[in-house]
C-alpha cells in the first residue's frame, strides 16, 4: 500500500464515522407507531400506552411496553420480525415479509416534503 492509499482509505473511514454518528446523535424519541399491511395502513398506536394487539388477523402480535414496540409472535417460518427487537426511535422499522406487514415509529413533528 502506498501512502496515498492508506490516507484514502482513512479518509473514506473518518466520513463514515462521522455519517455514522450524526444519524445516531439526530434520533428522537418516537410517539407512535403506524402497521401497514401490504402497505395499506390499517393502525396506529402510540407508545406512551402499554398494550398487546393481535395485527394482520392474528398472524403477529405486536407489544407496546416502556416506550418500545416489538413483535413477540409470529405465523412465518423464519421469524425474523420477532428476533428484530425492540424499536423506539423515529424511523425505525419492523419487517415481516412473509405476512406484508411494517410496523414504523413515527415522531411528534409531522415531516413537509418539499418539491422545487
């Protein structure tokens, strides 16, 4: 390696880092949650309530516990969105792709798109 590629690589490494932590120290805490399924919305609930509601006909069960949302069951083979975890922040998203479903955490502030 030559020193202009090690100061490459560096720099490349610096910019990733710093991507890195401005997207994590710019999170918020979320007020809700919207479910989608197969993207229609068919719920919203928020975070500040303590809950379990049965989604999709019963095919996930999404809990709402301490200001976080998870999924604890679930009808698809692999599970994947259960062993996702527990979610909080704006813009995170649970996944079950067999079932069609997205359960997102939405913030207080309502986002303006802007078109020019």
């Amino acid at each position: 390696m030559k020193k202009r590629d090690i100061i490459l690589i560096a720099s490349i490494l610096a910019i990733a880092i710093a991507l890195f932590l401005i997207v994590e120290l710019t999170k918020e805490e979320g007020a809700g949650v919207t479910v989608k399924v197969d993207g229609v919305k068919i719920a919203e609930y928020s975070l500040s309530a303590n809950g379990t509601y049965p989604l999709n006909g019963g095919t996930n069960i999404l809990v709402i516990e301490n200001g976080k949302a998870y999924l604890t069951d679930a009808n698809c083979p692999d599970k994947l969105c259960v062993h996702q975890g527990k979610i909080s922040m704006t813009g995170e998203t649970i996944t079950c792709l067999p079932n069609k479903l997205t359960v997102t955490v939405f913030g207080t502030e309502q986002s303006v798109d802007l078109v020019s």
